[in-house]
C-alpha cells in the first residue's frame, strides 16, 4: 500500500518516529474508551469494546471526522471483540456472548450466551478474547485469581481458571490447554493459536508461546482441574511439585507444604521441568522483561504491503510500557523460535489491543486504569502510520549450526561489518519459580569466532562459540552501520529465543573474517594503564570518597537488570511513584534495601499495582540503588 519504498535521508541518529508515526484520533467529547477490544469489520468500520462495557462501532474511522456509534452498554468488562457473519462476539467476565442488530437500527438487541464459565468474584478474573480460528470457532482465556496468602500467588479458585477455552458456535466447550497466568494477548500466526504471557509467579519473564491442544505452559494453578473427564492435560498439581524446590512445593489446594529439611536450592528452568514431563510447551520467544515490555498483551500478523519491510512478522503490544514489539518467527526441529525487537514506543496510554485499518495503518487502543502505564493518558485510541521509508533495521534473525544469520532492510558498511568488534553477544534464561517473576540468571558472554557479510551487504553470518539450547541470546549490534550514510541502526539490540540448534553444515573458519579491532584497542589501554598506575595512587582516597557518590549512568544498568526501570522513572509516576518522590520520603539506605525486598503497598495508596517482592536483588546491588536514589533530594 502507498508509493514504492524509499531509504529515508541519511542520519547519525535514526529514531522510531521518523518512519512510524503515531496520529491522533479524534472520540466525541466525555467519551471514555478504556479500550479492551478492536476489530476491522468487513465495510472498513470499527469495532471497539470498553472495559466499561460498551460497545461503539465508528464509521470512517481514519478521516478528521469518524462517527461513533454506540450499540450496547451495560456488559462487564469486555476485553476482546471478534466478527463474524454479522454478529460481534465478545468475552464479558463470565461469558463468551454474541451481539446481533437483527433489525438493523444502529443497535445491538440480541445478546446470546454462547458459553458461560464460573467465577469466583475475585478481581484479577479477567477474560481475554475471543480470537477465531480458521475454521471459525473460538478462543478465549482466562485469568487466575490471587492467592490469600501471598497477594501476587496465582490460585484457580473456579474451573478453567489459568486455562485457553475452545468454544464453538453452538456452545460447547472444549478445555485446551493450561497454565496461563495472565494470558491478555491472543492471535492466529499461519492458522496456529498464539498467546503472550505476563512476568508473575512461576513467570520469569513475559513471552509470545504457541499453544497446543493438551500442552501446559507453565502456571500450576490451573492444574487442579485436570483430573475433570474432558482435560486434555493429564499433569497433576503434585507430579509437578514433585520436581520443584522443596520449599515452593504446595499441595492441589495451592496450600504449601512445609519440608522436615531443605539442604540446598535446586535451582530450576522451565526446560528442566519439560525434561520430565513432556506436555511442558516452552515460550516461542522470550520476551525479557522490562526491556521489551512489561505487560504483553495483543499480538498480530503484519500483512503483505504492509509497514514496509517487515510484512509477516508479529507485532507484540505491551500495556505497561506503552509501545509495540516486533517478532521474527521460524520453525526448526518443528518447534517455533525466533528473534524480537524494539519496534515503536511512545504511546499515550498502555497499549492494549490493536487491528489493522484497510489503508495499512494500524488502530491501537489503549487503557492504563488499575493497571498503569509508561504513557499518561487513561485511555486512548491512536493510529500507527507508516511514512513508506524504510528503517535501517535487522529484518530477521535466524539460528544456524554455528550461529546465527543477520538479514538488514538495506546495505551496510562491509569494512565495519567484517569487524568482530562491531558485535556483542550474550545469552541468558530465567528461573522456574514460584516467587513474582526471575531476574537474569547463568548470564554468560559468548566467544564470537568469525564474520562473513554478504556480497551485496544485505547479510551477515555470525559464528558464535558456545550456543545454549533453550537459553535467550542477546545479539547487539552498536557498530554496524548503513553503506550509504554510515548512520546507525534503529535498534541494534535483538533478543533471540534459541529452543532448537538447527543440523547443517558450519561454516569453516578459512571463509570467515576474524579481524578484531578491539584486542588491539585493548593492549594498548592496558600498557597506558600500567604506565599511569603509579602517578594515580595518591589519588586513591579521594577516589574511594568518590565511590559513595553513584551517578545514573552507573545504576542504569543495575535498574534494567532487577526491572526497577519498568514500573519507576526518575522523575515522573509511572506504574510507580518516580525515584524522586521515593526520594522525598527521606528513607535511609538500609530501609530503602528493607522495601526492595519486602514492599509495603500501602505507602503508596494512589498505585494501583503493588510493588511485587524482589528479595533476589543483591545487597550490594540494591545498595547502589538506594544511594542514587537518595542523590535525588
């Protein structure tokens, strides 16, 4: 859709915005959208659901002046919206309900049950779909509740709670899968049911996974229902824990079974546990928190003709961080993985459900309210529009035998790109654990053997020493640059899910490039430093009184790391109060370190997210934390 594409003008600093705008669109005054479902209907109208539980359909939705239409009102919570032969269909909070205008006046005036499940009444209930399959049934999901006990425990307190719903048209349910926690988005990618997740107990981190028919994704809460006749899923709550920690292990009733004597912790992967129990269905791509989101909610296919380079790739929202994620999916071994990315940031509110528009733009709804949001708007309805330039970007990420293979939206700079230095790669994975969320554990840095770029410089060929099956490789990029320009990439960090090493030939190392430039960088600082060491030791005590003085750019890192940045910014409220106003509360270090491991929610009245407990973070850590906190004042 649109002109042909065309690189934008070269730049040292290339940012979202400049290829992908966010427009404005305009709702009737006093109209709160709280936005929980979209679709496109066939005519080019939109669909829109409201946690409020209204349903609007607006006419000529991407001009200056869209008419909204409400059609129904008084449903509960609706968070999903779906079309089919002249009905919407929506999941209320205990329901998967269709909507028909049999008479044609602009209003909804039959409201079918075409399933109903129970509810318990607690508030973290929430119902997310339905998504339709391609055969015309649907999909819907459902919340755990919280535990009494721990505030932030998932707990199964009403069947098929934690668990994916196959409904079809004439009302009968067939239960699918379970151990879902929080499972808000829900797509179709190449007639296949997609889910993402959200960090929490037993959830290291949030993630996009494909759900099978009988598989288990991770949270034991919904298992308490497998011994019903229909449970595709035959794991039990004890056979699990079984495997787990001693001292996380609960009972089906998710009370927890205090062991006689625990020696050591046995620490524990999601991986670990598919080990023993096959139906273990692992995340496709790990999406690792508080870098590429902290909410993950809709995904999508980006269609042909579509946002330029990358037509068939996935979008991720994410309602916490108030932006979108992109995902490069492929197949090896039969099992989905892939790479993912930074796309677009910067919305008004937390980005919650999104549907294309027949012009190729993109409809994104929004709302933050008892959730919170790096956007401050309440509630939004935005656009996303592509300015037919192309991005200088990875296009994809794909796994070989030895490495990996990087493709580009268009050519770079060979010289430098022949440069191991240009190139960083780590990898990583997350703890299996019933505590809210895993920081990231057995990090290592990997050996990069050896670069081939493409004659045309549209691909590179990394050869890494040390790939780990299962584990999450970070692949940056900082010194890649474009051939016309030398400007920098967009995003040069990729994050790539790596759950199957592909068979195939390697590639030897006499057709790679293994120029380093910074070994040699790097023996000539270590002679000026030894050179200088003796000059500098008068300097040691100022240098030690100095220390006690963390700057940001020190204690970023630290804040990435334990996901401070996610919820706090410095010097605004975002999910969490800003640092600065923690700062005014005139709390000492060792209190500061008491609250990262042990919040106290009722400080902070006017949040509605509690501060989950951290106690993995490191005194040491959570030291310099504090100390530049309190540089704030």
């Amino acid at each position: 859709m649109g002109s042909a594409l065309s690189p934008v003008k070269a730049q040292e600093s290339p940012k979202e915005e400049d290829f992908f705008r966010i427009a404005r669109m305009v709702s009737p005054e006093g109209t709160l959208l709280e936005v929980g479902g979209l679709c496109t209907l066939p005519n080019g109208d939109l669909g829109i659901a409201t946690r409020r539980g209204d349903i609007y359909i607006v006419q000529n939705p991407t001009s200056k002046q869209p008419y909204f239409r409400k059609v129904a009102s008084g449903l509960h919570e609706v968070l999903g919206l779906a079309y089919k032969d002249g009905s919407l269909y929506c999941a209320q909070r205990g329901e998967l309900t269709k909507m028909t205008d049999t008479n044609m006046d602009g209003k909804m005036d039959l409201f079918e049950t075409v399933y109903a499940w129970p509810i318990s009444g607690h508030y973290h209930e929430y119902s997310f779909g339905p998504v339709m399959a391609p055969d015309g049934t649907f999909f819907v999901s459902g919340n755990v509740a919280f535990g009494d006990e721990e505030w932030w425990r998932g707990e199964s307190r009403v069947p098929w709670r934690g668990w994916m719903m196959h409904i079809t048209e004439d009302g009968k349910m067939e239960p699918w899968a379970t151990g879902f926690r929080s499972p808000c988005g829900l797509g179709i990618i190449d007639g296949e049911l997609f889910y993402t997740e959200n960090q929490g107990d037993w959830i290291g981190s949030g993630g996009l996974t494909h759900v099978k028919k009988g598989s288990f994704v991770g949270h034991p809460a919904g298992l308490r229902w497998t011994n019903q006749p229909n449970s595709p899923v035959k794991l039990t709550t004890e056979q699990l824990y079984s495997k787990v920690d001693p001292r996380f292990r609960r009972d089906a009733n998710n009370r927890a079974i205090k062991p006689e004597n625990v020696v050591n912790e046995k620490f524990s992967t999601l991986f670990d546990m598919k080990q023993y129990f096959p139906e273990v269905q692992l995340p496709a791509v790990w999406l690792p928190h508080g870098v590429l989101g902290i909410s993950n909610s809709q995904l999508l296919t980006i269609p042909e003709g579509v946002f330029g380079p990358f037509e068939k790739q996935v979008l991720i929202g994410d309602q916490g961080q108030s932006k979108i994620m992109r995902v490069f999916l492929e197949k090896v071994n039969g099992e989905y993985q892939g790479a993912a990315w930074d796309f677009r940031s910067g919305f008004q509110s937390g980005v919650l459900r999104m549907a294309w528009a027949p012009d190729g733009s993109l409809y994104v709804g929004e709302t933050n309210r008892g959730w919170g949001s790096a956007g401050d708007a309440n509630q939004g309805l935005q656009r996303l529009v592509w300015n037919n330039r192309v991005p200088f970007e990875m296009r994809t990420v794909s796994a070989r035998p030895d490495g990996f293979e990087i493709t580009f939206t268009m050519p770079i700079d060979k010289k430098i790109a022949e440069d191991i230095a240009s190139y960083e790669v780590e990898s990583f994975t997350y703890k299996y654990q019933p505590v809210y969320g895993s920081p990231t554990v057995n990090t290592e840095k990997l050996n990069i053997k050896g670069v081939q770029v493409s004659a045309d410089g549209m691909k590179v060929r990394l050869v890494i020493d040390g790939l780990r099956q299962y584990y999450i490789h970070k692949l940056t990029l900082n010194g890649i640059r474009a051939q016309e320009g030398s400007y920098s990439l967009v995003h040069p960090d990729v994050y790539y899910t790596l759950n199957n090493i592909p068979d195939g030939d390697k590639l030897p190392v006499s057709a790679l490039s293994t120029k380093n430039s910074a070994t040699a960088k790097a023996t000539t600082a270590t002679k000026a430093t030894d050179a200088k060491a003796a000059a500098t030791k008068p300097a040691a005590a100022t240098a030690a009184a100095a220390s006690k003085a963390v700057t940001y750019e020190q204690v970023k890192p630290l804040l990435n790391k334990w996901t401070c940045s996610s919820c706090h910014n410095a010097d605004k409220k975002q999910v969490g109060p800003a640092f600065k106003d923690i700062a005014k509360r005139n709390y000492s270090v060792a209190k500061i370190l008491q609250l990262i491991k042990n919040p106290q929610p009722e400080n902070w009245p006017g949040y509605a997210t509690p501060m989950p407990p951290l106690p993995q973070v490191p005194d040491a850590d959570a030291t310099k934390i504090a100390l530049w906190i309190n540089s704030l004042k």
